[in-house]
C-alpha cells in the first residue's frame, strides 16, 4: 500500500496521504492558508456535520440520493459531530472563501468515512463525492452561516447559564454581608456608609441583566438561510428538499430554527452576530468592573483597604515569601479586554461584505464561539473559585468608616451644610473623632447621636434618624434649632 493517493480538482492532481479522510481542496487550504495554527472551533465542525446529516436526509426525502449513500453519509455525520475524526478537520480557521475550505474539509471527510462504510477505499468517489453527494442541494453559503448560527446558539445559551451561576454566588455573598458595615467610595474617596451586601447586590444585578439579554439573543439567532444555496435564492436546490431540510436539522439539533423569509437578507448581513457580540462585550465590561473593584477593595493585606479577602489560589511571588496575588480577577480581566478586543474584530468584518456575501465569516467565527467558550469559563471560574470563597474583613471595613468623615454627610439635615463642613475641617486637624466634636459643642446628645448612626439608617433612603428626631427637624427648617 502506498503512502498517497492522487486526487484531482480543477487545478490539477496533487497527492494526498492515503490515511487521510480529507482530499485535495482539504490539501490546497493546508498550503494557501498556513497563517495561524488555529483550528475550526470544535462546536462549529459538529454544527456542519449536523447540517449534513439533514442535507442527506431531505436530499433522499426528495429522492436525491440512495438508500445506501444517505445512510453511510448520516453515519458519517453523526460520528463527526459526535467528536471522532476531529484531528481530520485540518484547515486554518482564517481562511478566504468565505468558510468554503471549511465546508470542503467536512465535504471529503464525510464523503471517504462514507465511502469506508459501505467498504471502499479513501479517494473512491465514484461511491460517495464530497459534491455531488455530500454537498448536493448546497452551497458554503448557506450551509456555513447555518452551522455557525447553530453554534453560537449553543454557546450563547451555555454563556447566559454560567452568567446564572455567577449571579447566584453574588447573591450569596450579598445576603452573607449583608449586615457588614462599611465605607463607600466615589472617584476613589471617601462617600458615604454602605453595606458590603449591598456592593455586592450591585454585582449580581449587573450579571443578572447579563444574563437575560443573553438568554433572549438566542431567539435571533434561529433563522436559517439553509436551502438558499450561493445567493439566498435557492437555485439548484429542490423546492421539497429546501422546506425539508430545514425541519430535518431542527430535529438533529433540538433547536427551534426556522427557514428565513428572506434567504437573500440571511446569506448577505452578518449584523445578528455583531449584535450578539455586543452583548457579550456587555457582559465583559461588567466582568471587567467586578473583577477590578475586588481587587482594589482586597489589595494589601497591610498597604491597602483589605476590606474583603479572597481566597489563595496559589503563591504569588518567586522572591517575596508569603505574597499572594489576585490572580482569578487578575484572568477574569485579560478574557474581558480579549473579548471586547474580539468585538471590534467581528464588527469589522461583519460590517465588510460585499452584495451577496459576507467572505469574512470565519473571522467572526473564529473571534465569536472561542469568545463566547472562553467567556463561559472565566464566569464559573470566577464564581466557584473566587467569589464563592470571599470573607469579610470586618474590623478593617469599620476601621476606614470609623476614620472618614464621611458620617458628616448625615448631620447635614440637623446643622446644614456649612456647619457640617466647618466640622469635618476640624475634625481632619485637630485629629479628634467626628462624634467627640459634634458632642463637645453641643450640636446633639450621645441618644441622638445612636439614633442617628444606626447602620440600618444610614444604608436606606431617607434622612438618618428622622422617625425619632422629626421635633428636631422641624425646628432646624424654621430656624429655630440652629445650635
């Protein structure tokens, strides 16, 4: 047995290993686009291989294609998108054509495991082509933005449920803290009192709304150009086989696709998937933001606010024993900016088609399902192994309330502003505490002071104390409690 075989294309004849299932438009992609070492996303090879098997079933519904070839292809494709046979999907991900090196890839390697199957050798297409059976009724055109909409509805789906599981772990620590007292900060400095709780609350509402849009993006994601063929006009394709094809893959798949009422609009704009970008590029940002804030507020232990401590996840440092580093929000950060980076990418690209066709496809594929795959991960990451371990550090969040002068802000009802700022002045200088000089001149009581600064009052609307102290208020409004 030889170690090639010669295959033949348009352009001539070119030796192809004898063991490979891939052919010769599979071995001109290998030398035209050797650029990146990456490979087609494992979700978008099943997605295609899947859009073969229904291909194969509405060509023989039509009567297309024989008994026998349908059933060596479905089996073919079933193994595919189950997983087997990954390392014979060669080509680069970036790749001109519009994914046609993609499609071809997937073409000859179910085409030659089909021909195996029915007991041929490799390379005998005259038993099963890559056209003229595996490709029949379809174009890389419409066949690819189908498969890629296929994955990315998986991974979309997946992304918002890791976005679910990261906001339950927010959750959790929102009602853990919710009793923890503590400095709020506005551009960096001191504000007023919230709740660790509270901040934490703000973070699972900001992955909630994540999460949601995310959910809903999917629908937009279900209509199909499949049947479309080169231009969305479906020559070449069977009416019956284009109205089966696509209730065939809905079947395979479990999804809700349905066959666009403009085929033409599916096979030229690419903007659902900058649209699904967006999204994820939302997602990112709000990641960015929390991973950044439980930096900052974890940053010391000694030099920094230690208001909250994360749990150690591996030694920090090669010469200084003892340090440990933020390294999960430290990643979660990097994924956000490659993400928003990615967006900028698909945009571009989805936003560079020409008439009929968008050629840039898989350079959307490539940056959207790795980014939606790698986003899901770095948010259960984040969840199970950062957030769900976070503890308060409870005497350190009442050390920075109690040495602000941010209490000031809730006197200001009782005194008025000037007083209260005359008082925060002096309270910075003469290094006395807030309470000692507000009690010293007289401006209230030790009771109304505890009324005041109860931590219930002063995290919720309204003015600290004002139940109990309403005498008072009224007094002050008509000028007559000035102190």
């Amino acid at each position: 047995m030889t170690d090639t075989r010669v295959e033949k294309d348009l352009l001539g004849e070119l030796p192809v290993p004898a063991r490979a299932y891939y052919g010769i438009h599979t071995m001109r992609a290998l030398k035209n686009f050797n650029v990146s070492g990456c490979t087609v996303h494992p979700q978008l090879v099943r997605a295609l291989a899947e859009v073969k098997w229904a291909a194969a079933r509405a060509n023989h519904r039509a009567g297309l294609l024989s008994a026998a070839i349908t059933e060596a292809i479905c089996t073919a494709a079933r193994e595919v998108a189950g997983g087997k046979l990954a390392d014979q999907i060669v080509v680069d991900a970036f790749q001109g054509g519009a994914g046609t090196s993609t499609n071809m890839n997937i073409n000859e390697v179910l085409a030659n495991r089909a021909i195996e199957l029915l007991g041929g050798q490799k390379g005998d297409y005259q038993m099963v082509h890559p056209l003229n059976h595996v490709n029949l009724s379809q174009s890389t055109n419409d066949t690819y933005p189908t498969a890629l909409r296929v994955a990315a509805i998986r991974l979309v789906l997946d992304l918002s449920e890791a976005m679910a599981e990261l906001q339950t772990a927010l959750q959790e620590k929102e009602a853990q803290f919710a009793g923890t007292l503590k400095l709020g900060r506005t551009e960096l400095q001191d504000a007023l009192p919230v709740t660790l709780g509270q901040e934490f609350s703000a973070y699972a509402e900001a992955v909630a709304r994540d999460r949601w849009r995310l959910y809903k993006v999917e629908e937009r994601l279900r209509q199909i150009n499949l049947g479309g063929t080169a231009v969305g006009t479906g020559l070449n394709a069977p009416p019956k086989y284009i109205y089966q094809v696509v209730e065939e893959l809905r079947q395979i798949t479990g999804m809700g696709l349905a066959r666009a009422e403009n085929m033409i609009d599916l096979t030229q704009n690419a903007d659902v998937f900058a649209e699904v970008s967006g999204l994820v590029k939302a997602a990112a940002v709000n990641l960015n933001k929390i991973a950044g804030d439980l930096m900052l507020l974890s940053s010391g232990p000694a030099g920094g606010p230690a208001e909250i401590n994360l749990p150690p996840r591996q030694a920090g440092s090669s010469i200084m024993p003892g340090k440990v580093n933020p390294v999960i929000p430290e990643m979660v950060k990097q994924v956000a900016w490659q993400a928003m980076g990615a967006d900028q990418v698909i945009c571009q690209a989805c936003g560079s088609g020409w008439l009929e066709l968008n050629s840039f496809l898989p350079l959307v594929a490539h940056n959207l399902l790795h980014t939606l795959e790698m986003l899901a991960k770095t948010a259960r990451i984040f969840a199970y192994d950062c957030i769900a371990g976070i503890s308060a550090n409870e005497r350190r969040c009442l050390r920075w309330l109690d040495e602000s002068l941010t209490m000031v802000t809730a006197l200001v009802p009782y005194i008025g502003y000037e007083q209260a700022t005359d008082l925060a002045k002096k309270a910075h200088h003469s290094r006395k505490t807030l309470k000692e000089l507000v009690i010293a001149k007289g401006l209230c009581s030790e009771e109304e002071w505890q009324e005041i600064f109860k931590p219930r009052h002063l995290t919720r609307p309204g003015i600290a104390g004002a139940r109990k102290l309403a005498g008072r208020l009224e007094r002050k409004k008509s000028g007559g409690d000035e102190n």
